[in-house]
C-alpha cells in the first residue's frame, strides 16, 4: 500500500503562513519541530498546535505524533526565554512577527483569509467556537494580563495581580462599544439601493400620505426599504423632530417602526407583561398612599381604571411633577397632555383624549392613558431621544422591566420597586 502524504498549512507567525508536505508521518513531535525550522530557517523555539477537527477546529497542543491529522493546520507558538518574563502559564503569547509592520491579530487573519475564499469561491466564513462575540471573564483576565505582561508601564501598584483594573476597564469598554451599536443601530441599505433611489422611495411615502384612500400595505413596504435611510437621518445628522415627521410623515405608525428597531410587538409586549403585574402596582400603591396619608375613597375609583397602574409608577418613584394648569407646549421637549379633564378631579385619569407632544409638535392623540404612554416611549426610541429628566426612572421602568430591552444596570429606584414586584410573584 503507498505511503500517503501528510498536507500542513504551517503559520510560522502572525502574518506568515506556508504550505508544507510530508510523504509520511514524522516519528515524534521533535522530529516535526526540526523538518518545520529547517523548511522555513526558523531561529527561535516553538511549541506546537493543531486545529482540531473532532471539535470545530479548536486549538489543541501536538503532544503525541499520532494525533496529528493527515491534513492538518499547525501554527508554531514561540516559546519566551526572556527570564524577566512575568507571564504565567495561561497566557498565550502570540509569535512574534518576521516583518517590520504591525502584526495582525488572529481573528484579522481569519477574516482576510475568508474573505478571499469568498472572492474565489463565493463561500461564507463558518466561525469556530473560538470567535467569540462576548468573551468570558477568563478570557477578558488573559487579555488584561498579556497586556501588562508587554507593557510592564502600564502595571497597577498595590494591585495582587497588576491587571485587575484593566480587566474591569476593558469590560466596561467592551460594554459601551456594545450599547452605542445597539442604541445607533445603522442597517446597511438595501442590496441595489443607494441614497439617491431611497429618497425617491421616500418622496413616494410622502405622496401616498396624502391621498384620501391610502395603500397601507404599499406605504409599509416602502417604509420597510426606507428604514436605513431614514435611521441615518436620525442617528447622524440630528434633525429637528418636525423637520423628521415632515419627511417621514408614516412614521406615526410607531408600532411597526419600534418593530423594526427593536424586533419587538410593541403593545402585545407591553400590555402582557403590565396585565401581569397590574395586582402587584395596586397593592404597592395602596401601600404607597398608606405610608403618605393619601387614602380617601378616591382610590376606590382610580383603581377600577385600567391604566392607573402606568400613572401610578410616576408615584412609586417620585419625580418632579411638571402638571401645569394652562401648559405651553411650543417650549416642551416630550410630555402627556390631558384634554378635557381637571386634574383635581378624578376623570382626570379618564379624559376625552391624550395628546403625545415631542418638541413642541402634538403627534398623535390616543384615548388611553397607558397607550399615550407607550406611543411616547415608542417615539423616544424611533426619534433617537433622551428621556425627559424629570421621568427618567419611569421610563426607565418601562424599557428595562416592562420591555425587557437593554438589560443593564437599573436605577436605585427602579431597582427597588423591580425586587418588590418580584418579592410579591
């Protein structure tokens, strides 16, 4: 039978890869090293690995010769002899590179190697279980560590490990990078679409608003097209909201344009979870009102109104009340106006209509207080807003434990009356 040849796709460094061929297989792992350093003229001790291929092309140190495959990518890791070295055995340090320019990071070599695969045969890049887009706390310790171990300046005195800090930092830096991408999400534009034909898609939208017997169905499919561009003129260039609904007068359909930010049925969502909680926000305002002697037998109404519980969380967590008899709105950033009703009066909670203000521009009227609150927190996000200062913690208490988005770090506040509903589930 005829020996068969062993293929090896050797990376002698960061940014150096050669193809080697063996007509049998070597006799041990040291025999491999001296063909590999005779082959390519390598003047510096490595050890050896091999991409795996019983568990996705995982990293696995060459040991025994007869775990090698026949076909098989090897990469030799220089082994540091510089005794000044404070690296500890869980970090690996990458080859240094032969040439003069900066080496590039592995994944940077994955990518550029599958992107010309793509250009050659049109084939996508299948990512191993190495590339991770949330490192672990291991692996973002190994990174702060090597750091340190290169950069011995940027050790921390009085720190047992020197790197701690830094591994906090890299963390919360990994963090934001990541909440910027979501928050200012820019979709690409469509495939054969560029900004010039995107705005002759909008100039469609605008006059297909003003025909009497609108094609809703058309204006949502061209809304769907138009989302990139009209998430650009959001995020990045910052125009006045009536100069925005002005352009983009469909976006008052809110639901459909929350769904495509954020993936989510808006009221299907919100609504499910506050009929879920509604018993708790009763019982935790009743005992609210307890504490601050506000019980009368108003309660007893307010309570039978559906949507109480959303004006009850502006009393859970006290803010500054910004109810003004004779409101001007040409000068208010965001707010809820009741028509029709006197707030010493309790269908102040049932008025004929609630009007959405942002900046000035009444945008829609609901009848429904709890829907006029969940159309202005819609409208926050799609006009790429901040959250009125004065309402922050409710707002706060909508998007992260009614909506569940952006799970992150809760306020105070918000934290506490969070652990309450949970306390009485």
């Amino acid at each position: 039978m005829a020996a068969q040849n062993f293929l090896l796709h050797v990376h002698v460094s960061t940014d150096l890869v050669r193809k080697m061929t063996l007509s049998s297989r070597p006799e041990s792992v040291d025999d491999l090293k001296i063909m590999i350093k005779e082959k390519f003229k390598l003047d510096f001790d490595f050890s050896l690995s091999y991409e795996d291929p019983d568990f996705d092309g995982q990293l696995c140190s060459l040991v025994d010769i007869e775990e090698l495959p026949q076909k098989a990518v090897v990469k030799a890791i220089r082994i540091e002899s510089d005794d000044s070295s404070v690296a500890s055995d869980d970090t690996i340090i990458l080859p240094h590179a032969m040439t003069p320019e900066r080496a590039e990071r592995w994944n940077e070599f994955i990518l550029s190697e599958g992107n010309a695969t793509y250009v050659r045969t049109g084939k996508t890049l299948k990512f191993s279980r190495g590339c991770k887009a949330y490192p672990s706390d291991r692996e973002v310790s190994v990174v702060a560590e090597a750091l340190v171990t290169k950069h011995p300046c940027l050790k921390e005195p009085g720190s047992q490990t020197g790197w701690y800090g830094w591994k906090n930092s890299l963390k919360f830096k990994i963090g934001n990078y990541r909440t910027k991408l979501k928050v200012n999400f820019l979709p690409n534009y469509p495939r054969g679409e560029d900004t010039t034909s995107l705005e002759q898609l909008r100039l469609q939208i605008v006059d297909e608003v003003k025909m009497s017997d609108k094609n809703l169905v058309h204006i949502t499919k061209l809304m769907q097209t138009t989302f990139a561009l009209r998430r650009k003129e959001v995020v990045n260039d910052d125009l006045p909201v009536a100069e925005i609904l002005e352009r983009w007068p469909a976006l008052k359909i809110i639901c459909a344009e929350f769904h495509r930010i954020t993936n989510m049925n808006l009221k299907n969502c919100f609504y499910a979870v506050l009929d879920r909680h509604s018993p708790h926000l009763h019982n935790l305002f009743r005992k609210k009102a307890a504490l601050t002697g506000k019980v009368s037998e108003v309660l007893g109404q307010l309570f039978r109104i559906y949507d109480l519980q959303v004006r009850g969380l502006h009393f859970l967590m006290p803010e500054k009340d910004t109810a003004s008899d004779d409101p001007d709105i040409d000068d208010i950033p965001l707010r809820l106006l009741s028509v029709g009703a006197n707030s010493r009066d309790v269908t102040f909670f049932c008025p004929e209509k609630i009007a959405v203000v942002v900046e000035g521009n009444i945008v829609i009227n609901v009848p429904i207080m709890a829907h006029a609150c969940v159309m202005l927190f819609a409208l926050i996000y799609a006009l790429h807003l901040s959250y009125p200062k004065e309402l922050s913690n409710t707002f706060d208490f909508i998007q992260k434990v009614l909506m569940g988005l952006e799970d992150g770090k809760l306020r105070p506040r918000v934290l506490s009356l969070k652990n309450d509903l949970l306390a009485m589930e």
